[in-house]
C-alpha cells in the first residue's frame, strides 16, 4: 500500500513541475492533458487506499525522511493514511481530477494556459501533504502551500488591479491567522516534546486545562483564517476574482476545508475543551446565518455562491464545535461535490455571457444552456437540503445533533439558514436561467459550453444526487474507527418526521417564493436604496470598517514612520557617517600627496601625539595607584 500512498501524493507534484516547464511558452494541450492524466492516476490511487481501509486494512504510516533532528526534536516526513486522512484525500483528487478536465476547456483561450495548470496542480500536491501528514509540522507546511499557490491563482490575472489587491488580501489575512495557529504548535512542542499527532493525543490527557484551552483557541485562530470565519471572512467573496475552476477547487472544496479538517483530526483535544467547542459551534452558527443574509441580495453570480459556502462551512464547525466531528466531515465531503459543480455551472454561465456576472442581465439561459441549467439546478437542491439529495443527508444531521445536544438556540439558527439558503440558491436558479429572455437587451448571444466540461462535471452531478444515501452507512462505519463514535437520534418518532417534514416544507416554500418572485424579475432601483439593503450588499459595512479603521490609520502610520523616522533619523543617521567620512577623507588627502617634507612632518607629529599620550597614560596610573 506504500506505493499507492506515493503515487497519490506526488502524481499532483510531477504534473505541477512538467507544466512549469512550458509555463512561459505559449498554450500546450499536452499540459493540461498531462497534468489531468497525473490527478486520475491519484484519484486511482486514493480509491485503492479507501477500499483497502475500507475493508479493515490497518492505517498505512510511513516515514519518508528526517525532516528535523536536533536536541529532542525530532520531525519526519511522515505521511498516515487512516478513515480520516483517506476520506479527505477521496475529496481532493475526485474534485481536482474533474476541475483540471474542465479546466482544458475553461481557459482554452488563455495566454496562460501552461502556467495555471502548473499553480493548480502545485495546490493539489500541498493540499495532500495537509491532509496525509502524519505530525502538525507537516500539515503546516501543506497549509501555507496551499496558502501560496491559493494567492498565486487569485491574482492569476495580474493585469487586473482588483485581482491583485484579491491576492494579497487573502494572503495577509491568512497570514494573521497563520500566527495564531503557529503560537498552537509551539504551544504543543512547548509542554509535550512533540509535534506527532498520536505522541499529543496520548499526552492530552495529562496536560493542564488551561494549557489545553490556550492550544485549542490558537489552533482555532488557523482554522478561522484558512475557513474564512468572520470576522477573518471577507476574503473569501474577494477571492472570486480568480478564474473559476480555481473557485470551484479552492474555494469550495479543498483549502477552505482545512479548518475543519484540522478541527476534526485535533479532536482528542478538543474533546477535552468543551468550552472551547461551544465557541466554535456558536460562531459557526453565526456565520451560517450572516453569510446567508450576505447573499440574499448580492447581484454577482460567483459572490452569492461564495457566501453559500462561507455559510455551510458554519454548519460544519457546529457539528465539530459540538462533538459531531463525523458528521462535520460528512457534510464537508457532500458538500465538495455540489458547491463545485455549481461553481463549474458558473463557470459556463460567464463563458456563454462574456464573462458577466450579474443575474439580472441574464434570464432564459435554459433554451440555450439545458446542460448546465440540470446540473446547476441539480447542485442548488442539493444546497439546500431537499431530499434525497446529498444535502439532505448531510445538513439535516447537522441540525439533527443541535436538537438532540438541546442546542435549540444553534437549532432555531440552522433552520432559519437552511430556509435562507434555499430562497438565495433559487433566486439565482431563476434570475439565470428561467423567465424573460433579458439578456438580449444586452447584446449577448449565449451558448452551451464544450461537451467534454459537461461530461467533466457529471460525475459531481452524480454525487450531488447518491453521495447522500450511498455512502452514509459505510462512511459511519469507516470514519468512526478513529472519531468518537457517537450517534444522534431524536428519541421521538414523531419529533423526528416532524422536524424532517417541516424542514422540507420550509425549504420548499422559500424555493417557490424564490421563483415566484425572481423569475422574472427586474432591478428594482427602489429597492435597492433601503436601508436593510444597503446594510447586507454593503456586507454589514466590515469591509468598509477594515479599511477606514484599520487599513488606512496603517498606511497613514505607514507614510508618517516612513517620512519622519526611516528618512530624517536612520537615513539621516546613515548618510551623516557617509558625510563624516567622506569630507575626512577630503580634507586629509593631501598628507598623502607623495612629498617627502610633508610625509617626514606628519610623522613627527605623530610621534610627538603618541610620546605625549604614553606620559599621560603613565602619569594616570601612578595618580590611580598612589
């Protein structure tokens, strides 16, 4: 199984590299087709190795290398593959191996063809490194892999501004957060002598509660910037600058899952904090509920499904935060696969709408586009929870456990979402592809996408619809092997159909409200200048707030420790020495202007200083010793 283990964590690399040999060069077919072949050799792999655990295999562990070896620290290359590692690795290469297909397609037309398969294929070998590592140390190096590779294809197109500024706004806040997370693992050398995860595990027993509560918090503040959990979250709606198979793969299925997955493999210790778990499901809530209201009313096609998983990675935290950590990497797993294919759908929306992104100037896409309106609408009932799609299974548990944990507050608040989700998920179903044909009042002629995407994206379509009900008994059976084993049942029958059954009907209604008012809808100026309105398409004002408050006081700080300290003291400072130096050196010159008489002078005179030192020396240390 050790070659399975390499194969599926360094096919991505060798992709990556071979794509960055013709990254200057013009477009090369073979890139994509190569580095596509590579991620189905990884895909091939990782299901090998999720049968294989399937079938009661015991964890495959292997240590590469020494990474580090001084004093008592000691840190390998060490890669484990076990129920959790192996389920998370099924994600990664089953989405990337679809979005690079896709991707073929996507960014045919781009002048950097080569150079976005080498940065995507880049992602996915960090990605796995995160996830298969057996010790902190390594999943940190994955995760600011994936952080780089992540900046390098939000700001992909570097000749636009806001594409720039994207990168560098995620980059930097992940970067706080990374400091947070860096303070954790020092925090975990510091009192267990280890960074491996089964030394810390066995070791949390035995450490102080406190010590306990200051690693989880840290540790937290990681996942909190990686997850884009407020009030970290406002990069993650700026990130939809990037091309959209980088959405797709990035931004919905992989690297913003990490919070959770280190939550999720960290969960001896947070089994031990419950106080800290309770935080963590209550923001989680929270940002359930906030980026759901973000996208009620946003009017750019990519931002609105930004929020949409801004807001399901809240439930996930609901469900780690409060001990579900199965249920939390269920929901992230079904979740992978139908937030991307609606990111695809997105992605052939723009390409049939020359790249436009407002919902109001399309309307009657499904004429031209019925591929990618079944797939779309297929992923957006998923979304929101209606049965027997994966979403259902998945997200309905995760309001299940609050009910059940007497969580009624996080329940009410989960509930309230899940209605929120279906009406945005279908105001934009409606505003893109149903209804009056307003496009053409714009000039546009839209068209179906190449047949191979759509047949790229099918298999996401397909566990968009079976993932739920396919995999739930063997997943449970599987993943809690290693994570608590605990199962949430609402002891009433009746309680239970109840809450399923209204459940439905309150997601069915927000959905025909959704339609009935969006169909064929129009911009409503008037409705726009309300101040409920305003409030949520101006994101509650946070980033306005960031930057009047922090970003420009910073800068300004900035100008002014740059106008007054860097020039006028430590240059000053260091071009008066240069000054001194120079007009000593002027001034002195001519002693060595080559003529004996000078020469023999300044020689006297110096012998003469030095005679007259030496008596004073003498005379000094005869005063001292008297």
């Amino acid at each position: 199984m050790e070659l399975y283990l390499y194969l599926a964590l360094f096919s991505p690399l060798a992709g990556s590299l071979i794509a960055a040999l013709f990254g200057a060069r013009p477009k090369t077919l073979f890139t994509g087709v190569v580095t596509s072949a590579l991620l189905g050799l990884s895909l091939v792999s990782s299901t090998i190795l999720l049968f294989y655990i399937l079938g009661g295999g015991a964890a495959v562990h292997v240590e590469m290398m020494t990474w580090m070896a001084t004093g008592d620290l000691y840190i390998p290359f060490g890669f484990l593959v076990d129920q959790v590692s192996v389920t998370m690795m099924m994600v990664v290469t089953v989405v990337s191996t679809v979005v690079h297909v896709y991707s073929i397609g996507y960014m045919d037309h781009d002048k950097s063809f080569n150079r976005f398969f080498a940065w995507l294929s880049a992602f996915v070998f960090s990605m796995m490194v995160l996830v298969m590592s057996d010790n902190f140390a390594g999943l940190f190096i994955g995760w600011e892999g994936v952080g780089l590779c992540s900046w390098a294809l939000i700001g992909f197109w570097y000749h636009k501004e806001s594409a720039i500024w994207a990168a560098n706004e995620a980059f930097i806040m992940n970067r706080i957060a990374d400091l947070g997370m860096l303070i954790g693992l020092f925090l975990i050398y510091w009192n267990v002598g280890s960074l491996q995860y089964d030394r810390f595990f066995e070791a949390v027993v035995t450490l102080d509660q406190s010590v306990l509560v200051m690693i989880g918090i840290f540790l937290f503040i990681g996942a909190m910037g990686k997850s884009a959990q407020f009030p970290l979250h406002t990069w993650l709606a700026d990130a939809m600058e990037g091309p959209t198979p980088v959405s797709a793969l990035i931004h919905a299925a992989t690297m913003v899952t990490a919070g959770v997955y280190l939550v999720v493999r960290a969960n001896p210790l947070y089994e031990m904090i419950p106080e800290v778990g309770y935080f963590v499901a209550s923001l989680g809530a929270f940002v359930a509920m906030f980026a759901a209201s973000m996208a009620l009313v946003n009017r750019d096609m990519k931002r609105i499904i930004a929020y949409s998983t801004l807001s399901q990675l809240g439930y996930m935290f609901v469900a780690a935060g409060l001990g579900a950590y199965w249920v939390a990497l269920f929901h992230l797993m079904a979740h992978a696969f139908f937030k991307a294919l609606l990111f695809l759908g997105a992605g052939n929306v723009m390409h049939a709408m020359s790249d436009e992104l407002d919902p109001f100037k399309m309307g009657g896409l499904k004429k031209v586009m019925k591929g990618t309106w079944i797939m779309m609408t297929l992923a957006s009932v998923a979304l929101a929870g209606i049965w027997p799609l994966a979403g259902f299974f998945s997200k309905d548990l995760i309001l299940e456990v609050a009910f059940v944990e007497h969580h009624y507050v996080l329940y009410t608040v989960l509930l309230l979402t899940a209605m929120l989700t279906a009406f945005y998920s279908f105001r934009l179903v409606a505003l893109i592809f149903h209804g009056e044909e307003r496009y053409k009042e714009y000039g546009s002629h839209p068209h179906e996408a190449y047949t191979f995407m759509l047949i790229a994206m099918s298999p996401l379509a397909l566990l968009a619809v079976i993932a739920g009900f396919a995999f739930k008994g063997s997943y449970i059976d599987m993943v809690t092997a290693v994570l608590p084993a605990t199962e949430y049942h609402v002891h009433s029958p009746v309680v239970f159909w109840i809450m399923v059954i209204g459940t439905q009907l309150l997601v069915g209604a927000a959905i025909a409200y959704a339609y009935k008012k969006y169909q064929n809808a129009k911009i409503d100026k008037a409705f726009e200048q309300r101040p409920c309105y305003k409030v949520l398409f101006n994101q509650y004002y946070i980033p306005h707030f960031y930057e009047e408050y922090i970003s420009k006081p910073y800068r300004e700080l900035s100008h002014v420790a740059w106008k007054q300290l860097d020039l006028r003291v430590v240059d000053a400072t260091v071009d008066g020495i240069a000054t001194l130096f120079y007009k000593t050196g002027e001034q002195t010159h001519t002693m060595q202007n080559g003529n004996l008489s000078t020469m023999l002078r300044w020689m006297v005179a110096g012998t003469v200083l030095l005679l007259a030192l030496g008596v004073a020396f003498t005379v000094g240390i005869s005063v001292v010793a008297g």
